[in-house]
C-alpha cells in the first residue's frame, strides 16, 4: 500500500502538471481538491484517464468519482480493490 | 471618432521579454520553450499555479498579458464589462493540436486527454487572460495568416468606440513545431493615461512590430 | 442598417435552406448513430452530412483543384446564398468572413495531410481556398472562437459594414465530424449515448453534427426578396471570466452579452419575441443559459433549440440556426424543439414543444463556447 501511494502521488505531480509540488508535500489523506492542491474539474477527469492508463481501472459513472479521488488515500484504496 | 492611447506594450520573442520597446528581462542562452517561460514565469514571479497547466500558446499569451499588466491598476479603474481582448494569431493551436492527436492516433494506447484537449481552440488563451483578471467584456481570438496591424487597429478602435473602454489586444504566435513564437500585445486605453502620447493607430503598430522582428 | 440579402445551410437535414426547414416542419431528426470506428471508439450519436451527395452537388461545379471536406461544404453553402442576393463576390466591397473551430482537422491525419500542401491544416489556408473559388478579392477575416465562433461572424460582418469597410459581408461557418472533435468532448463526458436533449431533465451531453451555413449581409436596402426583411441589430460578446471549460454558475457574461444587444438595438426587453438558445443539452449549459434569460426578464419568451434536429454544429452554429431563425421569422412559426419534453433546468422557461405560431418581429439568438465566451445578437424583421 505505501508504495502504491508513494506511486500515485508521482503520477499525480506528473499528469496534472502539479510544478513545484513534492510528494512529501502531499498528505495521503488530505482531500485533493477544494482547497489544498487547487484541483478543478477538469484535472478530476484526467484523474479518471489515468486510472484506466496506468491501473486498467474505468469509470464510467463520473459521480462515483468523486468518492474515489477524495484524496489519494481513496484511490490507494479503489485500485487495491479493483485492479486488474 | 475619437483616437485611443497606448498605454503599455510587452513582448515576448526568442529569449526576451520587452515592455515598451525596451529589453525587460533576457534569458541569453537560447533554451527550449518549455524552459525558458518558466524562467519568465519565476522571474516575475507570477505566483499562479493555474499556469503550469496551459498549453504553449496560452502560456504565451497569459505572461505576456501578465507583464504587461503590472502596475496598471487594472481592476481599480475599470468595471468587468468594459475591458476587452482582441487576439490575432496564424496557426491557431496547431501545436497543442498535434499533442492532443498524440493522445489517440495510437489505437492500442488511446487515452484522449482532457487537460490537453480543451487547449485546442484558439480562444482559450483569451479565457485565461480573462479569468486571471476578471475581464467579462467584448472579446475575440481571429486567425489571419501574416500579422495584419490594419485590422487590428480597424477593429479594436471600433470596440473602443462603441463597446469597451479598455482592449488588451495583439499578436500572439505559435508555431506548430515550435520553433518560433511571438507575442506583442497592448493595453489601449480612451485617455492618456502614461502621458507618453503614443497613439493607437496603424503605423505605430507597423513600425512597432517591424522593429521587433528587426 | 445591415440586411439579410441570401443564406444558406448545409446540414444533416439537407443542403438548402429550404430542405432543411421542409424537415423541420416534418419532424424529421437528422442525428443518426454511427458504428463507424474511424470518428468513435465506441457507437455514438453524430449528424452527418450525406457523404455521397456532397461529392455529387460539388461535381457540379466547374473545378480542376481538389477541396478538403470543410472547403466543400463552405463553398457549396456561400453559391447558394449568393443566388438571388445581387450581391456580386467579385466586388472589393464585398467582405468574406469564415467562422470554423478546427477547420481541415482531419488533414492530421498523414494519409489525408499527403494529398495537400503543408500549410492546408491552416484555418486562413482554407478560407483561402474558400474565397479564391467564390472568386472574392479580398482577405478571409478568419474567426475561430469556439461554439460562438458563428455569432461573432454575424455580429463582426455587421459592425465593418456600420463602420462603412465594406458594402456586403459574406459570412460563413463551418466544421466537419471528425474523431478529433468527438474523442475530445467524450474525454469531458459531454458526449450524449442518447441524441441530445437540450433543457430536458434527462438531458446528458452534447450531439455533434457538420455543417455549413452562409449569411450575405449588405447594406443595400430590402428589395422585395424574402429575407431581405431581416435586419440584424445587434449584439455583443462577454466572457465568464469563470472557468475555461465550466460557464458560469450565475449567468452573468450572458447576461451581460443580452443587455449589451438590446442595448445597442434599443429594445427593452420586453420587446423580443422569440429567443433561439444555445443549448447544447450539457447540465451545466443549459442551466447557465437558463440564468441568464431569467436574469434578463425574458423568462415567459418562447424558446427554442434547434440542435435536437442537427447537432451541434460547432463553428457553423451561430450562422445555421440563426438561418432557422430567419424562416421562424418570416413564416411565424416556433418551431418545436426535438429531444424536449420535460423541463430540466432552475427557471421556468416556455420551451416550445409543438409547432405554433405567433407575430415574431424580434428575435434573439444565443451562444456560449469554451472558454467562457459568450454571444447575443438580436434579428429584426421589418
């Protein structure tokens, strides 16, 4: 799971652009968007993208998303329990 | 018609950046696009987060219009309504065109972008100069395929008569290779606001681009 | 004053104006749904134009040079437009403005892009092309600003000729299916499994379609020509300044572009009698462009969207359907909107269901983009 979590913070910093940001500066826990790392709705489906990318993970329902990007811990816990 | 002023002007061109006509800051070294708008970026120290996540050509346009935004009080004299954006540029946004097909000419490695594709209209470029400054009036991206000062002139002085009282307007150039790009936009204002008495008009802006280029 | 002198459509419905409102009137859908893989992955609803006859209308014409899709469309819709509308292309007078969002996209791809100069995938090459064959002397004013890009073609021919640049503006728009423009909106969610359904509470993204349409604007007053009673009045642009993909949660850049076009027609709003809306059938648009009717006082007017029938046509939007507005018009018919029937939006708008009729002098035609622009012009009929 810490490596898994480790993982997906990297991908994250990578895919959406997120310059300056280090992965020790991302808590696990901590809501992704609001406040925080400023994400929009737009980088809520690149989120999505990168699921089916690099996890093989689809969402097809976009509110089920939002559950699931709550903060990288969530995510951590949906591929765990649903990658291929 | 009543004439109009300019205000201010910055250009962004190979490794400069000019503000009315003067070199402001310069990299020196010839880089890669990518590293020398982040250079620009931390050199002004623009602070916006938001920029890391636009494409070429809309980082182009948003710094330039940055720059040439400090100090001018923007938002204090004007309404939202009454300031507008006059874009022109020649290849659209052929460059993020091409990034976006990346992302799905390949069938068995096909994840169209978002992020990217919402970058492929020209005008977005304009959206983020708007939103950054909250400016909600007239505004419109042309593509043309040489910089036409003419029209330029012709059109912004027609808003400035009838619609807006404020147009932040120009050339704003991405190739699609990137190899080259350019931007030179202006602040054009009713009233003389700097007392440096350039007028907005055609030649001026003729002369002005053909010294960049020089 | 600007006048209508001539228009034309090309759509999923047809390749005159005529046809096109014939199918109208019938009820007919031009939205279909397409296995082919080469726009989308997965089947999908899209309005095409039929394939077969385009080659064939554009073997018509007289030509040695070979046209990219888009060009075809263009050309086909601007000679038909000027038939009948005394307005000569040939005329330095005459102004040629060309609304696309993506123009010769498909020239991306190298098999397509090897049957062309380089410098064709180029917005301003095909207006090039575009003008060269209508034999217009003058340089394509190019505007590619979104799903507005239509409107702002209307509003900018009509500003150059009021400030006396040209007599005559022929104004055209279009945008061709491609998998481009389909697999971008799908990576937004925003395309609809089902064909659109603007402002309906089962609504659930947008319907892309093609198209061409012409506008000729001219300053030359009414002759007895149909259209020439259709004046345009007015209009004007805003921004959100919200969200470069999400409109504004408020309305408040349409609203402000509507008061800017009443302003400069001076109308109260009171005055208008029909409103043509945008309404792509996304969540979040319709119920912006809801906002900002109800915010501008015009909530009782009748509304109507036609992308139900044809898509949305994208570059070619704001001059297709406001050709549609110009036959409710002259004809005083609202037409019906397709793929609406139960309300879905915060304010209680008078979407039209069925065909009805009722004087229409005034009309406003409505339009957001990407990037949080927005467009209101009003169209008078004499």
């Amino acid at each position: 799971m810490g490596q898994l979590i480790t993982k997906l913070k990297q991908e994250i910093i990578e895919v959406l652009n997120l310059e300056d940001v280090g992965p020790d500066e991302i808590e696990a826990g901590a809501p992704l968007f609001g406040e925080g790392l400023g994400l929009d709705s737009i980088d809520a489906l690149e989120l999505i993208v990168l699921l089916e990318k690099n996890y093989g993970i689809k969402i097809d329902d976009p509110k089920k998303g939002k559950d699931v990007f709550y903060s990288i811990q969530t995510m951590a816990d949906f591929i765990e329990k649903n990658r291929l | 018609m009543e004439g109009c002023y300019i205000s201010r002007s910055c250009s962004i061109i190979g490794t400069k950046v000019l503000v009315d006509g003067q070199t402001d800051f310069n990299t020196e070294q010839v880089v890669d696009f990518n590293t020398f708008i982040k250079s620009v970026y931390k050199h002004y120290k623009i602070g916006f987060l938001k920029f890391y996540k636009m494409d070429n050509l809309s980082k182009l346009a948003f710094l330039t219009s940055e720059i040439l935004l400090m100090g001018s009080g923007l938002q204090q004299k004007y309404s939202p309504e009454d300031t507008g954006i006059v874009l022109i540029n020649s290849s659209s946004t052929l460059e993020t065109d091409n990034r976006y097909y990346l992302t799905i000419k390949d069938k068995s490695n096909y994840f169209p972008s978002p992020a990217v594709f919402v970058y492929t209209l020209p005008n977005i470029m304009v959206g983020e100069i708007a939103i950054r400054n909250k400016i909600m009036g007239e505004n419109i991206t042309f593509v043309a395929e040489k910089y036409d000062p003419q029209f330029l002139y012709e059109y912004v002085s027609l808003l400035m008569n009838e619609k807006i009282k404020r147009c932040i307007c120009g050339w704003v150039e991405f190739e699609r290779t990137g190899s080259c790009y350019e931007s030179l936009i202006y602040l054009v204002e009713k009233d003389d606001i700097t007392n440096r008495n350039i007028k907005f008009d055609a030649s001026f802006l003729e002369k002005n681009y053909l010294d960049l280029k020089a | 004053m600007v006048y209508i002198a001539g228009d034309n459509v090309i759509t999923s419905l047809g390749f005159s104006t005529a046809e096109n409102i014939r199918k109208i009137s019938e009820n007919v859908c031009g939205i279909t749904r397409s296995d082919d893989k080469r726009i989308s992955r997965t089947p999908v609803p899209v309005a095409l134009v039929d394939s077969d006859r385009l080659e064939k209308e554009f073997a018509k014409i007289p030509s040695k040079k070979q046209y990219t899709r888009l060009e075809k469309l263009a050309i086909l819709s601007i000679r038909d437009a000027l038939l009948g509308s005394g307005v000569d292309p040939s005329d330095k007078r005459t102004g040629i403005i060309f609304s696309t969002t993506k123009g010769n996209i498909d020239l991306l791809d190298p098999d397509m892009a090897s049957r062309y100069e380089d410098h064709r995938i180029h917005l301003w090459s095909a207006a090039h092309e575009i003008q060269q064959q209508i034999g217009n002397p003058n340089t394509p004013i190019v505007i590619s600003n979104a799903c507005i890009s239509g409107s702002l073609a209307v509003l900018v021919g009509q500003r150059l000729i009021n400030n006396g640049k040209f007599d005559h503006v022929i104004v055209a728009g279009a945008d061709i299916m491609s998998e481009f423009i389909i697999s971008g909106f799908q990576s937004f969610q925003a395309v609809s499994e089902e064909p659109c359904k603007p402002f309906d509470k089962g609504r659930s993204g947008i319907t892309i379609g093609e198209g061409a349409g012409t506008i000729i604007l001219t300053t030359d007053p009414p002759n007895g020509k149909k259209n020439s009673r259709i004046t345009v009045m007015g209009g004007g642009t805003s921004n959100d300044a919200n969200h470069i993909s999400g409109p504004s949660r408020t309305g408040d850049g349409l609203y402000f572009a509507i008061n800017m076009a009443l302003a400069e027609a001076g109308l109260q709003a009171e005055k208008i009698d029909y409103i043509s809306a945008h309404g792509t059938g996304t969540g979040y648009n319709d119920e912006m462009e809801a906002k900002a009717i109800a915010w501008a006082s015009l909530e009782r007017k009748p509304v109507n969207i036609f992308k139900g029938y044809i898509g949305h046509t994208l570059g070619a939007a704001g001059i297709i359907e406001s050709v549609y507005a110009f036959e409710s018009m002259i004809g005083n018919l609202l037409f019906p909107s397709m793929g609406f029937t139960n309300l879905g939006v915060s304010k209680d708008l008078n979407i039209i269901k069925t065909l009805e009729q009722a004087p229409l002098h005034f009309c406003l035609k409505l339009a957001s983009g990407f990037g949080g622009c927005n467009a209101a012009v009003i169209y008078r009929k004499e």
